[in-house]
C-alpha cells in the first residue's frame, strides 16, 4: 500500500496509507484530537475531514477552540438553518448563507417570516443536530449542478453557477435530504453544532443591488459554549443600553431628521460636550506647534480634479451647479490645506508647517449604511496636515503618536495600532507608494510602538496608520489615523526653497485624533453609559431643595457655582426631594447637591455623586474646590 509522509504543526512527521481521512489521522495522533478536530489545513487549503491524504503534505487540526474551527461551525450551522427552514416551510427558496461576526446569517425567497417563527427554527435546528446527520461533500460538474438546481426550482443557484465557466467543478454539501452549493469545509456531521440563537432578520436585495428582487435575512449568533452565548448575550443586552442613539434622545444631546438623512442636529447638551473636546484638543495642539485654519465648504469642480477626488471619490460627493461651473462639498479638507500652502512660496526653514482644522465634510454614504452617529453624511473631522522634509518625517510622526496618547489617556482607552498598506484603487507610482509605506514603517519601527499590518486598506492617496480603541464593553472603534502622502505634493505642485537654495517637494502628513468628532461623541456616549465624566457632562451640577422654603438658597447656590464657571443648575420645584434625586441620576448628572436648612445655615451642601451616592456635607467652598480640581485633571467616575 502506498504511503505518505505527514508534517504536522509541530513539525513531528508520521507516514499514512494513501486513501486515510483526515479524521482518522486525527484519530491516529490522539482520542482527543479525533474526537474534537473539525476541520484541517492541508497545504494551505482548507479541507473537510472526510478528505483523504493523497499525497505528501503538511497538515494542521483545528477544534472548536480555534477560530477556524468556530468559523466552520457557523458555517455548518446556516445550512442547518436552512435545512429547517426547507423542512418547516415547503416551497422557501435558498440564496445565499455566509458566515459573518459572532455567527451567520442566510437568505430566503417566498416565505414571509416573522419573529414570532424564530422558537419554532430553533427547535428544528435542535432536531437536524440531535440526528448527527453526517455532511458529505460531493463534487459535480457545472452542467449537472444546473440541471439538479433547475430541477427543484433554486432560481438564485442556477444563476450563481451560470456565472461561472463552462469547465468549473462545483461541491454541495449534502446533509440527510438537505443539499446545498457550497464551497465548503464543513463540520463532520450537524452533532458538532453548539450553542446558537436567532437573533433577527431584515430586508436584503439580491446581490445587493436594489435594482433585483428583494429577500429575508435571518441573522443568528453561534458559539462553542453555552456559556459563551450567554455572554455574549448579556454583552448585546449591556450594548443596547448604552446604544448612543438610545442615549442621545433621552439625555437631549443630538437628534436626527428626514429631512436631512444622516446629518446629525446638535442640541445644547450635545453641544456642550463636543465644545468641550474641541477646546481640549485646541490646547493640545497649539502647544503642539499646530496653527488653526479654516477652509471653504464649496470647491469647484477642477480641484476636486487636481486632487484626485472626481476620479477616485466622485460617486461619495455632494455635486452642485453655479455659474455654468462644477462645485462640490468638500468630503475631505486636504485639498482645501494645499491651497493654503501654496498660497505663498515657502522656505525650509518654515518647515515642518503643520496647520489644523475643525472642518465640517460631506460624504453621500449610502442610505442603508447610516447609523446614528456612528455613519452620518455630515461630520467634522479634526484634521490636520503636517507639512515637511522627507528628513523629517520620523520624528513627525513621533509627535503625532505622542498626541494621540496623550488625547486618548485622558479617556483612558486601550488601543492598537495597525499600518495599512495600498488598496486596489489607488492613484501614483509604484515608486511613490513603496517609498511612503516604507518611510511609515520606519517612523513606527522608530517610534518602538507595536503594530500589525492590514494589507491593502490604506487610503487611495497613501498608506496610514490607523488606531483602534477599545471601549468599557470590549468593542473596537478606529479613530485616529496618520497617513503619510507622496501623491497630493506633486498633484499640487508644492515646492520649498531648500538650504541648498533650490527647489524641493515636501511630503505631507494627514492626522486626525478624534476622527470624526461626530462618531467620537457617539463613542464616548456609549463608553461612559451616558454618564460623561464632570469636565465634559452638559450639566456638572444641581443644586436640589428639600422643600420650597429653601428654594432661594438652592438657586443662589447654583448661581454661586454658575458665576465660577461651571455647569449648574436649580432644581426648586414642589415635589419630594426623593423625586428630585432620582431624576438626577436618570439625566446622569456627576453632583446632586441637597440643601435644606442645616445646610442654609452652615453654608454647606449635602453632595451626592453619580454613581458613588451620599458622599455627605461639605463647606461650598470646600465643593467648588474638590470639583474644580476634578475637571481641571479630567477625572473620569471611579
């Protein structure tokens, strides 16, 4: 019999039989291992272990522990969805099924679902895996896959494997009476399928395009544990209390309007907090060197031209008409920046020249994709544009990330860091974009911080660093970004007089910290709950009487605060000072200041803080200066 040499991870070597299963090797190295494997990894291809070793070959097993292995099972288990949804509504017709985040989701024509069917799915889901149905891959020809497909009816198949070339070799996978077109690896059988629910459904167009006919997604969740979909769970459940959206509406700090989809309206509690950022990060970086611009919201179209934007951004942009001339809203302030550099001739010795904005930019992202401050079509960005000597491109970048530790420290967010390199529909030289990745990865490598490459995200003008911050439920956002720009010099034509008296090209450094000071608010709304530390809260204080007849000491407080310049307010009216607390701690305000009569004759208040409670009488004197220092250090609550 012939036999095979098999590499495995740890680079032990074992000969098998030609024509043994993966899952009898696995059974081969260990009970365990055979018993728990799902899927291997056969010479960089992802195989089923129902495949056979036919060759020499380095392999690698991957259980339920493994992301891989989770992957597969949330692909094992959407056929499993499908299968009962085949088994409970005769008639349902199948498109497509993918695994996405924390689970799966699946596509149906011609059945009208409901959340109400959701129990009823789940239980024949618990019934296909309690069958352990094995799950056979079989490969089939284009022809016959289209004649089985035309046969029962699956309109959306047939027109997948039209698509593809006359010489393809399709797989389906097969499960008791369920088969489906799948590329595969599947789990061995349905029994390996844990935990999952059905979390929700939507509309989805078919190959999203909205133009074709429109299906049911089902969304579900699936992991290895019980446990760990529980926690996950009461993770969405704590996610959804805190969704800023939800936040916003009842703290009064930003609404939306149909009239104007995706551009947010900023109340005057919205207000207050994102002033208060701009002011933070205004101080920063004067001391920074940064000297603050503002730019035109309407350019001509030839700009946009220059840049680079018509031709690579052109379908994301606002266009208007206006003296039989092109103009656009400007969906980014670069452009805008190297108008004002060029604006005069320059010397090296103005260089580095780094010049800041609080621009308001908009972007037509697809109505679909908007969400509440996170996707909008209207935002500010703080940008900013560094512009200087190749030479000086290292250290640059070191006070950029210096920045952004110190911005992001106040908050005390986590964060990693990721260098992007070109994506597919960039514009310049090879040349160019080799010179600036490298120049990126040298100022990172420089600067002794960790990072990870994420090929092929960079934007279409440069590579960039991009910081991803974690918040208190453990959810990744980006923000910041620092993109390093070899292009827009030359499409601008920027020059400095160098030391050596001739001309030069400087290299232009893009960064932005909050990103979008839109979505950072949303962010922050949903990090702190709603309760926004007392340097940033809208209202910092209320002052609450006890009864009517000490109305005017709490409003003379309150003034008293006011006049100091913090945030205060008088809560004076009849009701239970009980009432008055709790409303409060529902508006999520830090200091609840009670005064009575003790406190009126001793000049004292009775604080309470947000999430601490009766803190006791202090002298007002003695809370002014405790709150003071608080916001003068940004506290957050503890």
């Amino acid at each position: 019999m012939l036999e095979h040499q098999i590499t495995l991870k740890d680079g032990q070597q074992i000969a098998v039989e030609s024509g043994t299963t993966l899952q009898q090797l696995a059974m081969r190295l260990s009970a365990r291992l055979g018993r728990e494997a799902v899927v291997a990894k056969v010479n960089g291809h992802w195989m089923d272990l129902q495949r056979t070793v036919h060759e020499d070959a380095v392999v690698e097993f991957f259980t339920l522990a493994d992301a891989e292995g989770l992957e597969v099972m949330r692909h094992s288990a959407a056929h499993v969805m499908a299968q009962a949804v085949a088994r409970l509504f005769p008639g349902t017709k199948f498109a497509i099924g993918p695994v996405i985040e924390n689970g799966f989701y699946y596509d149906f024509a011609d059945h009208d679902f409901s959340p109400e069917e959701f129990s009823a799915i789940e239980t024949e889901m618990q019934n296909i895996i309690r069958e352990n149905l094995p799950i056979i891959r079989e490969e089939i020809s284009r022809s016959d896959a289209l004649e089985f497909f035309r046969t029962r009816g699956d309109r959306f198949k047939v027109e997948i494997i039209e698509d593809l070339p006359a010489d393809t070799t399709l797989t389906l996978y097969r499960q008791g009476e369920f088969v489906d077109l799948c590329r595969g690896p599947h789990l061995p059988s349905t029994g390996y399928i844990k935990a999952f629910k059905i979390m929700s459904l939507a509309g989805a167009y078919w190959r999203g395009d909205s133009q074709r006919e429109m299906l049911t997604r089902l969304y579900a969740v699936a992991f290895a544990k019980k446990s760990q979909l529980e926690d996950h769970l009461k993770f969405l459940e704590e996610a959804k209390q805190r969704d800023h959206r939800k936040l916003g509406k009842e703290l009064e700090l930003f609404m939306f309007s149909e009239d104007a989809p995706g551009m947010p309206f900023y109340l005057p509690n919205g207000l207050v907090i994102r002033n208060e950022l701009e002011i933070f990060e205004r101080r920063l970086q004067v001391e920074a060197g940064y000297q603050e611009v503002r730019t035109p919201t309407l350019m001509n179209q030839r700009l946009w031209v220059e840049s680079g934007h018509w031709d690579h951004y052109k379908e994301n942009m606002y266009v208007s008409e206006a003296d039989d001339e092109l103009y656009a809203l400007k969906p980014m302030n670069c452009p805008g920046h190297m108008l004002i550099y060029r604006n005069k001739l320059r010397s090296y010795r103005e260089l580095p020249l780094r010049i800041a904005e609080y621009g308001h930019v908009h972007r037509h992202e697809l109505r679909g994709t908007l969400g509440g401050m996170m996707r909008v079509r209207a935002f500010t960005q703080d940008d900013a544009h560094i512009f200087c000597q190749p030479n000086q491109i290292g250290r640059e970048i070191e006070n950029v990330l210096e920045l952004v530790s110190k911005i992001y420290g106040v908050f005390e967010f986590p964060y990693h860091i990721e260098l992007s390199t070109r994506p597919e529909n960039s514009m310049g030289s090879d040349e160019l974009w080799t010179e600036a990745e490298s120049a990126l990865q040298a100022a990172l490598d420089g600067a002794g911080v960790e990072y990870r490459i994420n090929p092929g995200d960079g934007a279409f003008y440069g590579p960039k660093i991009d910081f991803h911050i974690r918040d208190a439920i453990g959810r990744t956002w980006q923000c910041a970004t620092v993109q390093l720009d070899f292009q827009l010099p030359v499409r601008f034509d920027l020059e400095y007089v160098g030391e050596d008296g001739k001309m030069h090209r400087p290299v232009v450094i893009h960064r932005a910290i909050f990103g979008s000071i839109d979505r950072f608010l949303g962010i922050l709304t949903e990090h702190f709950s709603g309760a926004f530390p007392a340097w940033l809260a809208p209202v910092q204080v209320r002052v609450a009487s006890v009864a009517e007849e000490f109305s005017g000491y709490a409003q003379e407080t309150a003034e008293f605060l006011s006049q100091r310049g913090f945030r205060a307010e008088a809560d004076v009216r009849p009701e239970k000072i009980g009432y008055k607390i709790r409303e409060a701690q529902v508006r999520k305000i830090p200091y609840t200041l009670v005064v009575g009569e003790k406190e009126r004759d001793n000049g004292s208040v009775s604080v309470r803080r947000y999430g601490k409670g009766d803190m006791g009488p202090l002298q007002l004197s003695e809370f002014t200066e405790m709150l003071a220092q608080e916001i003068a250090e940004k506290k957050l609550l503890v």
